[in-house]
C-alpha cells in the first residue's frame, strides 16, 4: 500500500477517545481552533483586527482518526519545537488569511 498521508495535506480530524494517543504511526496536525468572525466595511480598524485573530493548535494524531482530503496548503512547520511550532502556525495562518490565499481553509465545514 501507497503512502497516502503527506506532508502539507489538509485532513478532517476524527473524533475517538484514544485518537491523541500514539501507540502506532502518528502525525503531527496544525488546526484552526476559532475561526475568524465576519468583517463588514462599517466597523473600525480595532473591531476588525479583533475578529480577524485566529486561535491555532497543534497536536498528534493516530493516522486511524484522520480522513486525508484532495487539497494541500503550503504552510509548512518545525516539527521539533512544538511550542514554537504553535507561534508560528499561528502567526502563518493569521498571515494567509489577510493575504486572501486558500479562502476556503479558513470557513468552517459545513455537512
């Protein structure tokens, strides 16, 4: 069987009660907590930049409580500091958004 999880894909995190726990293979996911909220033209440069903020994760999953999609995003992260990886995710993330690439990895998923 092929490799079919790589590097800079965008997956659909599963839930499962074990699905933080490596046991077996396992990769590290960078997410979007709290999506960005609506901005509209009438409010400040204050209230924008409020609602434009993004809240990151970074965390290690099971290859079982992922589902790999067709799309990629070329972001790409440090994996040996965590804790810096999740700076930077952050401050990456925030950076695409404003420049408008990938509108569509920043709206939530709607089934």
């Amino acid at each position: 069987m092929g490799k079919f999880m790589k590097p800079r894909k965008v997956v659909l995190v599963l839930a499962g009660r074990y699905s933080g726990h490596r046991l077996y293979s396992h990769a590290l996911v960078a997410g979007i907590d709290c999506y960005p909220q609506k901005v509209t033209a009438s409010m400040g440069k204050k209230k924008i930049a409020k609602r434009s903020k993004i809240k990151s994760f970074i965390k290690v999953y099971k290859y079982n409580h992922l589902m790999a999609t067709r799309y990629s995003v070329d972001i790409s992260l440090d994996k040996t500091v965590v804790n810096r990886a999740r700076r930077k995710a952050k401050v990456t993330f925030e950076e695409k958004y404003k420049t408008g690439k990938n509108k569509w990895f920043f709206q939530k998923l709607r089934f």
